[in-house]
C-alpha cells in the first residue's frame, strides 16, 4: 500500500487551491516589496536543483553564462527576425555548431531552436505528414509521450513497435509497418524511462530504402553519447547515420541551458517548406514554426552554454555524472537491487514490484525520484546538480525505504 501523503503536504496542497480560487486581480498595484515576498514564497515552495536532491528530472541547474544571457535578451522575438538581427544570427551559429557536432551534411541542412522536444517532435512529423502526405507513423513504444500529441494533432495513425529485453525498438517490426502508407518513422536515442538508444542505423536503411522520413528523438540521449568516453564508440544515432532526416535535441537537459530550449535539426532545410505560411505583416514573407511570438532568450541562452562549456566541458561534466551514476548502481545493488538493463547513460532503473510506495516515501522526505510501469521499477536521473554526498545520502534514505517497502518482500504488489 503507497504511504500517504503528509499532513504538512496536505495542507499546502489545499491551501494552494483555496489561494487560487480567491485571487483576483488587484485594484491597486501591491508595490515592489510585497511583491518581491509573493515570489520569494512561491520560490521556496518549488524544489532547488542546488540542494541536489533532484533524481526524477531531466533538467538540472543550467550553466551560469546561460542564466546571463537568457537575462540579457528577455524582449528577443525571433517570430519576427527582422527586428532581431543579432539574435537571429545567435541563432545560425547555434544550428551550425550544432550540425558540426552530430554530423550533418556541408550544404543543404539547416535548423530551428524551439521550445523543447514536444515542439520539435511535433514539428518534425507535422513536416512529415505534409510533405508525404500520408497517414501513417512507426514508432516504438518507448517513444516520449509529446509524440501522442503530435499523433493526435496531426491525426495520424500510429504502428506500434515492440521493444526487446534491453528497452530497445524491435527491428522486425520496423520492417513489417513501414510502407506505402508511412508519413514519418521515429526511432530515440535515450528513451525516457530507460535511457535506451534504438538500433538507429538498422532502421535507417530501412526508412531509406522506403523512402521515409526517419526522425530520431535524441531530446536527452543528445548531450550525452557524443561525449562519452572509455566505454568504446557511442551508438550511432545522429545525421551521419543514413536515412536519419531530422533530430531533436534538448539544450535544456544535459546541454545545460535554462528551460525552455529545444533544436530541431534538419537534413534537408528545405523540409521547413512543407510547413510554412504567409506572414505579409512580419519583417519575413514566411514563417515555418508551431509558434509564431518566440521566446528567443533561448537561443542566447544555448549559445553561451554551447561555447562557454565546448566539447572539453561536456566531456568533463558527463564524465563526473556517469562516474556519479555508477555509484548508484553499486549502492543500490549492495542494497538488494538489480538494474532493470544496464545503464547506458546517466540514467538508472532498478527492478521494484512497488516503485510508488518507494517513491511517495522518498518524496515526503525531501528526495525526488520516480518510478516506471514496464519493467516496474525505480528511476534514478543523476543530472550535473547531483553530488558524491547527495548520492551518499539519497542511498541512505532508500535503505531506509526498501526495509519498509523491499524488493519481492511484504510491502510489495505482485506485478
């Protein structure tokens, strides 16, 4: 049975919701110090990356010249470039190093910052759908779920693709889907519940032979397997791999950018054309984008993470999370644990027939992790805000909430 909420949760969830319906909007301005108090204790309420008890997020505290320059340009508006020359060109070096980094071609490819990996997912199979003009999209069922949106906005119809004991896509299913009737094909390099990357090379021969579009949803696999070292060459996953017309990469997970930043990469920058639309009254006869006002803080933002950090610094920073991350499999194994597969990047699944009793336990004591349905387990994301002495301490408290709760003993459903 999952441990209830505490009484102290409680009460602020229910005073949440009585503050939220008496608000309205004041008569009179409340003045810069009350207000500077209103935010101070909403702040405190939110959770702090900097106390290094995060372990179920994606995202960690962003580099300190990305803070700055995302500060510096709050009023950009790329859904208008031309009043935002500097901006856009920030922009045009964002993609291009970008490209140079996951092997895009010379000529021809291009790219948009976005606001994440939903936007870039949707926009992605919506060029797809329009420029295929078919109905079908083949995708694993590890797939994020941004990409069920996608499916229903863009009323597609999905083929579902099985995945092996290892979390990965099933490449015989990509065979037996893909066909005549095949807008896009998506494959993922680190899933979400696993960190799995799909066998993408075999699925690009097949996309290409089909002549299909292959995206690869790389949102948090991206900042990762580039800069892996020690553990031999990373699965190929990106533009060099055959087929792959489109990624999507998150600058705002392990890229170290403030949130929101996404990019969506383009094979062919022309694909952009299958999307776009009149915008007579802009300074661009064009706009090819889900959004039309864009919070292009962004772009400045994974600028100065991109170039304050270079190849050097993210090599360095996932060197330390993976060095972080095998600590926690050594912990959580003296504990009794067994990982669901073997960790391919910062993130960790342990086997658990009751992962949210575990996780509702953890959370009342101040830690954030999470929990998935298939295999059933406990998620473990050890992101750049995580310590030695964090790691430490969080072993601490899951020793103490698997004597409660143990793995196939009395506190645990049968799964």
């Amino acid at each position: 049975m999952s441990a209830a909420p505490s009484a102290r949760a409680r009460g602020r969830s229910a005073r949440s919701r009585d503050a939220s319906a008496l608000v309205s909007l004041p008569q009179r301005p409340i003045g810069p110090e009350a207000l500077r108090r209103r935010l101070q204790q909403a702040g405190r309420e939110d959770w702090d990356f900097s106390k290094g008890r995060i372990f179920g997020s994606m995202c960690s505290q962003p580099h300190p010249a990305a803070v700055q320059a995302s500060r510096r340009f709050t009023t950009a508006n790329l859904g208008n470039p031309g009043l935002c020359p500097g901006t856009a060109r920030l922009e045009e070096e964002v993609v291009s190093m970008l490209l140079d980094l996951f092997h895009g071609p010379a000529f021809g490819a291009g790219g948009h910052v976005l606001s994440g990996g939903t936007e870039a997912n949707i926009t992605a199979l919506w060029m797809a759908r329009n420029a295929t003009q078919r109905e079908e999209v083949v995708l694993p069922e590890s797939a994020h779920f941004s990409f069920l949106k996608a499916l229903d906005l863009l009323r597609l119809t999905p083929r579902w693709v099985r995945l092996d004991e290892l979390g990965r896509a099933r490449v015989e299913d990509f065979r037996r889907w893909v066909g005549h009737r095949t807008a896009a094909v998506v494959a993922v390099a680190g899933t979400t519940e696993l960190g799995a990357v799909d066998p993408i090379p075999e699925i690009g021969r097949i996309a290409e032979e089909a002549r299909v579009p292959l995206h690869v949803d790389a949102a948090f696999g991206g900042f990762v397997l580039p800069f892996l070292e020690g553990k031999g060459p990373p699965p190929a996953f990106d533009l060099e791999v055959p087929g792959v017309t489109s990624l999507a990469v998150d600058p705002h997970k392990m890229g170290m950018a403030p949130v929101p930043a996404g990019v969506l990469l383009l094979r062919h920058r022309e694909a952009s054309s299958s999307i776009a639309v009149a915008s007579p009254y802009l300074s661009s006869p064009e706009a090819s984008g889900l959004l039309g006002t864009r919070a292009s803080s962004s772009v400045a933002a994974t600028y100065a993470a991109l170039t304050s950090l270079g190849v050097q610094g993210y090599r360095r920073g996932i060197a330390r999370v993976l060095d972080l991350t095998r600590r926690l499999v050594e912990g959580g194994e003296a504990l009794g644990l067994r990982t669901a597969v073997p960790p391919t990047m910062n993130l960790v699944v342990f086997h658990h027939e009751n992962p949210v009793a575990v996780q509702t336990w953890m959370l009342e004591r101040g830690w954030d992790v999470s929990s998935v349905r298939s295999p059933s387990g406990l998620r473990f994301v050890v992101m750049p805000h995580a310590t030695p002495l964090t790691v430490s301490k969080l072993l601490l408290n899951l020793r103490s909430a698997l004597t409660r709760f143990p793995p196939g003993g009395a506190g645990s459903v049968a799964r």
